[in-house]
C-alpha cells in the first residue's frame, strides 16, 4: 500500500561537509515522504495497515507518549485508507492539545488518556470494549516495530541502495536513531539481503528497557522475525548491532544542550529542521563521532532522517529558555 511519496531525497550536506574536514555528509529525507509531515512510521505502516485491510479489520488501535509521531502517523493512515483510529496515551489529559496531540486529533483518532499506564498496557482493554460495540480491531504495538512494520525498512535499504548506485556515491555510515527497534532490524535485514557495505551506527534515545528488554535484545529478535518473512530461517548468527548508548543519559523526551546544539547547526547550515526527541539527538551522536574521528577518515556518512517535526512545537519552551541561555 502507498503513503508517502518515494523514493524520498537523498543529498549532501555540503556546509556540513565543510565544517567537518575529512568527511562528506549525507542526509536521506525521510522526514519528506510526504503524510501528515513525514517521518519513519510511514513505511512502517504502508506494510501493517495493507496486513489490517487484508484481514479484513475496520480499526486501528495503537499507543504511544502524547507525542508520539507513531500515533500522529498512525492516524493521518487510518484517516487517508479509511480504517478508524484509536490512539492509547499514557497521562492525563493535557489542557491545551499540541504538536503529535493535536495533529492527531484533527485526523478524527480518538484519544485514550490512561494515566500511568504509559507503555500501552490498555490496549487489549479498549479492543475488547470496541469489540463489543461491533469494531473489529487491528493492534499495532508501540512504534509499529513488528516484522511487518519493519518490512518497510528493508526496502529503504534498497531504495538507498539504488540512489548509491546512481549517484556513485557510496555511504561507508549510516547514522540514525534508534528506539523501538523496528527502522534498525529493517535495516540491516534489508543490508544483508540487498548486500551493502554501510555500517548501521544506531543512536540509542531512550536508555529505559521495555519489558525488561534490552533494545539490542529487541532489534536481535525482529531481525530474525524479518528475515523469516523473506523465508529465511533458522538464522545462526545475527550481524553485529551497533548501537551507542553514549547520548540517551538525559532519558527520553528530555532536551539538553547536546539537542539543541544539533538543532542549531543543521538549521543554521542548512536550512533543515530536527526534531528535539530523536533526530537532533541522532544528529548530536554522528557530529560527536566526526568530531572525535571516531568514523574512519575520507568517508561518506549518509544521516536517516526520520522525522519528527511536530514535536518543536510541543518543545517551544525548553528550546526558548536554552536559546536565551546560551
Ligand atoms: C519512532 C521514531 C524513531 C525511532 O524509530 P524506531 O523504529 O522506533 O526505532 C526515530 N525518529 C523519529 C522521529 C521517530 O518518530
């Protein structure tokens, strides 16, 4: 099924590539694909609302934090393919809807606020009470990162791999943020199928374990999920996971001087937007490895961006107050 437009840009950075002798940088503009202003939950749910249509379901349930982009895009989806939407987030509702929030509800979802409950624990709970109202739902768990979901970053993978071929220019990197697992087993699955050379450098956001899992733990399992939908199994040996735990410390949602400053440099260089959560953390890490020659010298670092723009506007505050301190 067809979201977003693709395949999205690809291109360089080229005053980033100046301010960081030794390297070229890149940047994929995933955040341009077009729904509801983008981000990586898009190809995600191409692959799991074509899964909730074929089996024949007329909702969607999913969940997430208030601003979650999983949620804002989950409902754009519903909204475009006309499956109905509920989105389960955890807290009490705020008094003014804002950034994810807000788009969410202008794509008509409808809103469970669950208190405490903030890892979807309801879901179930509120399928079964639209159940019983005559819904038949489809549940897609946080971030979408099954292997259905993931499905959709394989073939980004491809897609990159094209763009490389045409260009001539081949990324030795690609640096990208990592959090339920989902883009970074699609990635490799689609590394190892499609056979690049990049090395996927995942930028850990939230250092907290889901379900007492680890997140190497996580992406180690949807790998394996991935490559069976491709009719792979019994895989013996997973690919190296390289993911730095390096720059999640502050936790999840928190904005320090490290993401403003990513936030700063890329606006000011290039005209391009970050979101405070994920992308400008992600984008912090790679500039950190430039600048320590942590990343071998004359290579091509390509940065995946995933989106995440409507978040700036829940941030508004904290990145006033960091503007005027620094
Ligand atoms: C969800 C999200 C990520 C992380 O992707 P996962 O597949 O959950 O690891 C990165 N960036 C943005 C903007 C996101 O919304």
């Amino acid at each position: 099924m067809t979201l977003g437009f693709f395949p999205t840009p690809m291109h360089e950075l080229k005053t980033l590539s100046k301010m960081f002798s030794g390297y070229r940088v890149f940047i994929k503009r995933d955040d341009l694909n077009g729904l509801a202003t983008g981000g990586n939950k898009v190809r995600k749910l191409e692959y799991l609302l074509q899964d909730a249509l074929e089996k024949g379901h007329d909702t969607v349930i999913t969940a997430g934090a208030q601003q979650s982009n999983h949620c804002r895009l989950t409902a754009a989806a519903c909204a475009k393919v006309g499956l109905k939407c509920h989105l389960v987030l955890g807290g009490q509702e705020p008094e003014q809807h804002e950034g994810n929030l807000l788009l969410s509800g202008l794509f008509g979802a409808k809103i469970h606020f669950t208190g405490d409950n903030r890892k979807g624990e309801d879901m179930q709970l509120i399928a079964e009470q639209i159940r019983k109202e005559g819904a038949n739902p489809y549940l897609i768990p946080y971030g979408g990162s099954t292997e259905i979901g993931a499905l959709g970053y394989s073939d980004a993978m491809l897609e990159m791999k094209s763009q490389m071929k045409e260009t001539g220019q081949w990324m030795d990197y690609i640096v990208f943020a990592s959090s339920s697992g989902g883009t970074h087993a699609g990635l490799l699955a689609g590394r190892e199928l499609h056979q690049l050379n990049s090395k996927l450098i995942g930028i850990s956001i939230d250092k907290d374990e889901t379900n007492g899992h680890s997140l190497e733990t996580i992406i180690a399992d949807l790998y394996r999920s991935v490559m069976g939908m491709y009719g792979i199994k019994n895989i013996k040996e997973v690919p190296g996971i390289e993911l730095l735990r390096g720059y999640d410390k502050a936790g999840y949602g928190v904005i320090t001087g490290n993401e403003l400053k990513a936030i700063k440099v890329l606006a000011e260089a290039e005209g391009i937007l970050l979101d405070p959560v994920y992308t400008a953390r992600a984008f912090y890490g790679m500039m950190d490895l430039m600048d320590r020659k942590e990343l071998k010298p004359n290579s091509n670092v390509l940065f995946l961006h995933t989106g995440g723009l409507p978040a700036i506007f829940h941030y508004s505050k904290e990145l006033n107050q960091k503007k005027n301190a620094g």
